[in-house]
C-alpha cells in the first residue's frame, strides 16, 4: 500500500520542494537569523516540504532524469533554492528598512558610537536601531504577518510551478525596486524623529549665535536625547500604523515576484 505513490520521481519532486522551501527559511527574518541553530531550520524546512508535498505530487510530475540530464537537474535545484532566497529577502528587506531608520535616528541622538549586537545579521547596531527592529518583530509576529508569508510559500508552487523559474530582466527589476524600496521606508519611519531633531538643531545654532557665551555642545547633546525619546515614543502609533500596513503586504510583494518569476 503507497497512498502517496512514492516514486523515484516523486522523490526528486520532494528536493526540489525542500530546495526551495530551504531557500526561503535560510533568509526569512526571525527564523533565518544567525542566532537560530542550523538544525532548528532543517527541521522547519522538512516539516513545511512535508506538509506542502502531498498537494504538489498530485498536480505536478517530473520525469526521472537519465545519463547527463542530472546536470541539467542540479541546476534545476540550484535555481529553486535561487527563488526561495529571494522570497526570503522580499520581508527581510522590510526588516532591513527598519532597522536603517533607527539607524539614522540613533545618529542624529547622538548614538553614533553606542552600539550593541543585533541577533538577527550579528552586526552591530546603535541602540535605537536594535530598539526599532525588535519592536518590528514583536509587531509581526502579534498581527499574525507570518502567516501571509507562509500562505506566500504554498501558493509558490502554483505560481511557478517545480522547473519554470528564469531570471529576466522584469524581475531583476522589481527586485532592484524592492531594494530601493528600503531607503523610502526608513525615511517614512523615521520622519517625525528626523525632522524633529532637525528643527532642534537649527534652534540650538540661532541660540549658539545669539548666546556665543553658551557651551551649546554640553547643552545640545542631552537636549537631543531627551527630545528624540520623546518624539519616539509619542510616535509609537505612527511606527504600529505604518508597520500595519507595511506587513499586510507582503503576500501582495510575493506574489508580484512570483508572477514575474514565472514570465519567461
């Protein structure tokens, strides 16, 4: 009795699913990061390969290559795990944003040299930066964002089926699109702090002239502080509106990717 009919190609159906599939969980926030041991990741991606397997053997076949088709066939490997990367980085990339507009915002504080470890690319990161990014996580994890991105993993297979994936120009486009995507995203998140301090910093320089007998170096830097906090933290709204809306979109982005994948 085979209910599955497991065959030799069904076999080579399964890595080319689990190529793909281990592609995504190798890049994707949170699970991807480096902080997460290498086997935690070869179990998750074995455990959704064998859940999306059955569904795929049923619709798709794949003769058993022969002689020098197994070239032909390692490639065909090398190019699922080549789009399961890609998906992967479409919300890492999201993440990347982020983390760039705290970033930017912990500079203009004044944390420039105020760094710690960031868990999930192990650089380091100023504090602001680390502050923004976990609280990314945390809000993409409560709006149950995960599961548009799993949802994004399935429909994969029906969008571009197992051997159909090229790389063409629209989609090298869109990709470059979605990468230039993060220096806007880290400007609309870190607006209402960036402009802030902006503001203050022009005050205090009409101050420093005004007043030359000020030190208005020992006055600016705990008067940026304490106004960036502010601002961060009567934000906060904002930051959960945008992030929202942000992340709802992700299924939306990979099936974009994953319409342009399958042109060819």
């Amino acid at each position: 009795m085979n209910p599955l009919n497991i065959t030799p190609s069904t076999v080579l159906i399964f890595w080319l699913i689990l190529a793909r599939v281990g592609g995504m969980v190798m890049t994707i926030p949170i699970i991807g990061s480096r902080e997460v041991p290498v086997q935690v990741k070869i179990y998750f991606s074995l455990f959704l390969t064998l859940i999306i397997f059955p569904s795929i053997i049923q619709t798709q076949a794949i003769p058993f290559p022969k002689g020098k088709e197994w070239i032909i066939f390692s490639l065909a490997i090398s190019k699922e795990l080549l789009l399961g990367i890609i998906l992967g980085y479409i919300t890492k990339l999201l993440f990347i944003g982020i983390e760039l507009a705290g970033q930017i915002i912990g500079f203009q504080m004044g944390f420039g040299i105020v760094n710690v470890i960031d868990p999930q690319s192990e650089t380091q990161v100023n504090i602001i930066g680390n502050f923004k990014s976990t609280l990314a996580i945390i809000i993409f994890l409560t709006l149950n964002a995960h599961y548009g991105f799993l949802k994004g993993i399935v429909d994969s297979f029906s969008q571009v089926p197992l051997l159909s994936f090229s790389i063409n120009p629209p989609l090298i486009q869109k990709i470059t699109s979605l990468v230039g995507n993060i220096f806007i995203i880290s400007l609309k998140i870190g607006a209402p702090v960036i402009v802030t301090l902006l503001v203050t910093q022009v005050v205090m320089g009409i101050i420093s002239r005004l007043v030359p007998q000020m030190n208005i170096f020992m006055v600016s830097l705990p008067l940026k502080i304490g106004v960036g906090l502010i601002v961060i933290s009567v934000s906060l709204p904002y930051f959960l509106y945008f992030l929202k809306g942000l992340f709802f979109n992700v299924y939306q982005d990979i099936m974009i990717i994953l319409q342009t994948a399958g042109v060819r």
